[in-house]
C-alpha cells in the first residue's frame, strides 16, 4: 500500500451515481478535505510570494486548476511541503525553497510553461495564438516487439 495521499480522479462510477439527487445536501458535499486542504495551500502560499521579475507579465492562471501539468507540479510542492512539519532538519524549510519552489516556479512562469496562454487579469487560456497540442504519448501496436 502506498504512503502517497490519493487525490482521486474527479470522476463516478455507474455505481456511485445511482441514486444521485443534485437537490440532496447529501449530494452537494464540498471537495475531499484532501483537495479542500491542497487548494488552500495554493491560495495561501500564492499570497505570501512575492513575485519579481524583469518582465512585466507574470504568467499566471486564475483557474490553474485547469492545467494538468500545473496541478502536478502544485500537488508535488504541497506534498513536499506538508513533508517539511515530519522533518525535523532545521535545514528543511530553506531546502523545500532552494530545491522545489525555485525549479517548479522557473517552469510554471515561464512565458512557455503551463500558463502561457493565459492572463492574471483576463483569465483562462485568454490567449488562444498557441495552437499547439501536448504530445501524447501513443501505445505500440499490439503485435509490437520492443
């Protein structure tokens, strides 16, 4: 079994939607306390930085939780980070800054990273001139011999 938190897949199974009533406070529960507690991470560390750079525009994304990778790279800093509380290396902090924020902040700003088509001011994906498409990996035919 693994020590990894599981932040779930977002979606249902047939089994679970049967019987779903959207007019059931039951129904309308609020997020897993996991996610509720990983986005107010993000809301309360995004707070505290203060952002400098040469650049006027910082590459950033109101609704950040639209971007898989963006979302990857928080979870692994929120993750990190709750690690810092079990550490007792007096050290730990300053590493979690050196070692995680410093290199998952360098590609999430960058003016190619995850936010590249989107506006602190004018929101998701507000720039639309990227028309490029992540690579997906695809799977070897069946008959494939690697």
């Amino acid at each position: 079994m693994s020590d990894e938190p599981d932040f779930g897949t977002g979606e249902i199974s047939d089994a679970d939607a049967d019987g779903y009533n959207p007019g059931d406070p039951a129904d309308s529960a609020p997020l897993p306390s996991l996610n509720v507690s990983f986005a107010e991470w993000v809301q309360e560390h995004f707070a505290m930085v203060e952002f400098f750079t040469a650049e006027a525009k910082i590459r950033w994304c109101p609704e950040w939780w639209e971007h898989t990778e963006a979302v990857a790279r928080l979870k692994a800093l929120w993750v990190a980070h709750i690690g810092l509380d079990e550490n007792e290396d007096a050290g730990a902090l300053s590493s979690w800054w050196l070692h995680h924020w410093d290199a998952h902040r360098a590609i999430l700003f960058h003016d190619k990273g995850p936010f590249r088509n989107c506006d602190v001011e004018h929101g998701h994906l507000w720039s639309s001139s990227d028309k490029r498409v992540a690579p997906v990996p695809a799977m070897p035919p069946v008959d494939w011999r690697g």
